[in-house]
C-alpha cells in the first residue's frame, strides 16, 4: 500500500520486462553493424591464439566482465581484469570513490602489461568515470584496440561538471575504435511507481550483459564460418564439464590471471 492505495505489483513487473526487452531489442537492430565490427576482431584474436581482455571498472559495471568470464558458454580466450578497488564486496562507497579517482585506471591497465596486439573491451553503463576513462587513455597509449560498451545518451547527457568524470570531461565512446550503445537511459532505473518521485528497477545489467553475449555470438559464428571451433567453457556442474574443460586449461591457467 501507498497513501492508502493499492499497487499491482505484477503490472510494475510487466512493464519492467516491456522495458528490457524493448532495449535488448534496440541493442539487436541498430547496434548490429558495430557489434559484427568487434565480433571480427575478436575472431581474429582467438584465430592468433591471443587472449581477449574485459574490464568493466565500476561497482555494477564489474559484473560485465565477470559475465563473459569462466562462464558456462563463454569464450575461453577472454580474460577479466577484475581489480580489487571498484569490486562492491570491498565496499560499495569505497568502490564508488575509487571509480572517481584520476589515474587509478592508468594504474590497472599498467600493471596488466597490455601491449599493442592486445585488445581490450571496456564496459561501463554510463561511460564517464575516471577510472575507465583513464584506463581507455592508457590503453591507447599503449596502442591497444579499445571496444566500448556503454551508454551514448547517459553520458552526453550528464554533466561535464557531474562529480563522476574524468578531469578532461570525456566519454569512453568518443575513446575506443568500435563503441557498443546499450541505449542505457539516464539514472538507470526504469519502473515509475505511482506516488514515488524515484524511479526502481535499473537495467544496465541486463543491457552489458545482452550486449556481451550477443559479441560472443557473432565471434564463434564467424570462426566457424573460418573453420575454426573455439573452446568454449562447459559447466563444472554439468556431467562431463570438468572433464571437457580440462582439454584446454593447460592453454590458458599461467596466461588468464583470474584464473
């Protein structure tokens, strides 16, 4: 109850499903030509044997690249960056005033030694912290091949002044050779409940992770479209998965720090 009138909770359920699907819809059609552009540079990493890097700096924004990470379905080639500063489980306001903090990025990016043969996806719903904006300016400067995958209208539409950015006021789609748009709206949350002046129900989530998996979709098509199968992790808790996944650990356990 609010004010003394009753919610359909199952109504505000519905329309935030409407509204998901809606933007994983859009994410489908008008992101297709950047997403086919990134999907072939990662075929051709994993065709080089090389690995595919992820960080998604940002309290939300980390679990990004823990989705495409060890991850039933997913990629063995790719390799989180999954730094302890902006993980929630250290501190959720600790987290928030890390992403914040100018040069941090540069830090991570450089003690992960990438260097210009590598390729690095960032992901961030909003695209404007300090901390992904100095890891996008690192990582160029080391000449690596930067994918984007964040929102276009949340971060030309906040404030070059917002406490959030990069002391240059940048956005990460201005900074990496391919950006994905989620089509993430302004504050995230998308459920309007009557008689609250805050919106509830963020969909970022849902928007990196669409996304991401939609990238790791048109990359196996297109090595198999080469000839190529990639190894792809199977689930530990499936029967047969630790023994499928044990065929290529060997490959990847001293090259995928997170592992």
């Amino acid at each position: 109850m609010l004010n003394g009138e009753p919610i359909d909770a199952d109504v505000l359920c519905a329309a935030y499903l409407a509204s998901t699907t809606d933007l994983m819809q859009r994410i489908l059609r008008e992101e297709r030509t950047a997403t086919d552009k990134a999907a072939a540079r990662l075929a051709d990493q994993i065709a080089a044997d090389r690995l595919i890097h992820i960080f998604g700096p940002g309290g939300h924004s980390n679990l990004a690249s823990q989705e495409v990470f060890f991850r039933a379905g997913g990629l063995m080639h790719v390799s989180a960056i999954l730094d302890e500063g902006t993980l929630l489980s250290n501190g959720a306001l600790r987290s928030m005033a890390i992403e914040r903090t100018p040069d941090y990025g540069k830090v991570v990016i450089a003690n992960q030694r990438l260097i210009q043969s590598d390729l690095l996806i960032l992901v961030n719903a909003y695209g404007i912290n300090a901390a992904l904006i100095d890891a996008a300016l690192e990582s160029r400067a080391r000449g690596v091949f930067l994918i984007g995958v964040s929102s276009r209208e949340h971060a030309s539409n906040t404030s070059p002044e917002h406490p959030a950015r990069h002391p240059t006021r940048q956005n990460l789609h201005d900074l990496v050779d391919i950006a994905i748009d989620t089509k993430v709206p302004i504050g995230d949350a998308v459920v309007r409940v009557p008689g609250m002046s805050q919106d509830i129900a963020a969909i970022s989530t849902f928007a990196n992770a669409f996304a991401l998996n939609c990238l790791v979709i048109r990359t196996v098509s297109k090595l198999i479209e080469r000839g190529i199968e990639p190894p792809v992790w199977r689930s530990g808790n499936a029967p047969g998965g630790d023994e499928a996944n044990a065929r290529f650990i060997a490959n990847f356990h001293n090259r995928v720090r997170a592992l």
